[in-house]
C-alpha cells in the first residue's frame, strides 16, 4: 500500500477519498508544474536531452536509505508508493503499479485533465505477474510520441533496480532500443 515517507506515519482517512488517502491537488500541481518547467528549461543538463523520464522506486526496505526515487514520489505525491514505475512525458505521466496503489492513484487521476493538464495513465500489474505486457504499452507510448529516433530516455543512474518488477523494468528498458541517458542530478 502507499505510505508516508516515515512507514509509521499514515495521513488521517478522508470522507473525499473511499481509500483513505487525500492528495494535496494544490501541492502536487505547483510541483508538477515546477518538475516540467525544469525539464524544459534544462532539457540538455542535467537531463541529457531526454524526451522521457522513468523513475523506478523500489520495494519497501526496512533499512533507511536515501533513494531518488522514493524523494522525488514523495515531494511530488505526498506518498512513497512501492514497485511503482513513473513514466514522464510531454502531456502525460504513465505509472505501472499494483492494483493496491492504482486505487489509491485513481483519485489523482480523476481530477487530473481538469487541474494540471496532464493525463494520468495507469497500469496494473495483476499479481504473479512480471509486468511486461503493462511495460510495452509504456514503450508504445514513448516511442509514438518522441520525436527522435530513438527516444532519449532519462533515469536515475545511480540507484539500481531492487525487486522482481524493477529488476524486469530495468531489462526491458534496454531491450527497447531506446537511448538511455542518466540523469546529473547529483
């Protein structure tokens, strides 16, 4: 399930969410905002001409460690969501999750087209399953829309894939063809 960056913490249940959880609408689109105008106003440093952005946050791990990933769902969502696979694009973020998470992400989805101008897009992983058919839709995506070919592909460089899902996402990234440009941000 989604959790608070402190696994102890959880946000109090709201009567605007049936899952428990209530995004700040307000937070997450000024953050929003402000991650796309970086990416546009520094598309070549720090990251690499990249047309897309995947970020790959790990399982949850008892030892406290500071991971990219986990940061920036975090300052972006107000949650770390677990074996979640975000996909920015011009337009559009894709996030291939488990149907725990898509739940708690359908209510950011809902008002989505109305307050940031970006279209949420989930995929569900169904459990016993490794997620390839999810990430090739992911691909489809990133390749109709780039407009070099192939598509620069920005990532975290410096954080390796953990679990059987990242461990996947991470195999069928390169498979795809895609230049892969990690990210300098630090």
């Amino acid at each position: 399930m989604a959790e608070a960056r402190n696994g102890d913490v959880k946000r109090a249940a709201s009567s605007k969410c049936s899952n428990g959880y209530q995004f700040d609408v307000d937070a997450f689109s000024k953050r929003l905002q402000a991650f796309y105008a970086n990416w546009r106003d520094h598309k070549q440093e720090p990251w690499g001409g990249a047309e897309a952005i995947a970020v790959a946050n790990p399982p949850t791990c008892e030892d406290f460690r500071y991971l990219k990933s986990s940061a920036l769902q975090t300052w972006l969502l107000g949650y770390e969501f677990p074996e979640t696979i975000m996909m920015f694009m011009e337009g559009k973020i894709h996030f291939l999750c488990s149907q725990e998470n898509a739940a708690v992400l359908e209510d950011l989805k809902k008002v989505s087209p109305n307050s940031f101008c970006i279209d949420i897009l989930l995929h569900v992983k169904p459990k016993n399953n490794d997620g390839s058919s999810q990430m090739q839709e992911i691909f489809q995506s990133v390749k109709a829309q780039c407009t070099v070919d192939p598509p620069v592909v920005g990532w975290i460089a410096k954080e390796a894939p953990e679990g059987a899902l990242l461990e996947k996402w991470g195999e069928a990234l390169k498979d795809t063809g895609f230049h892969l440009n990690p990210s300098r941000t630090g």
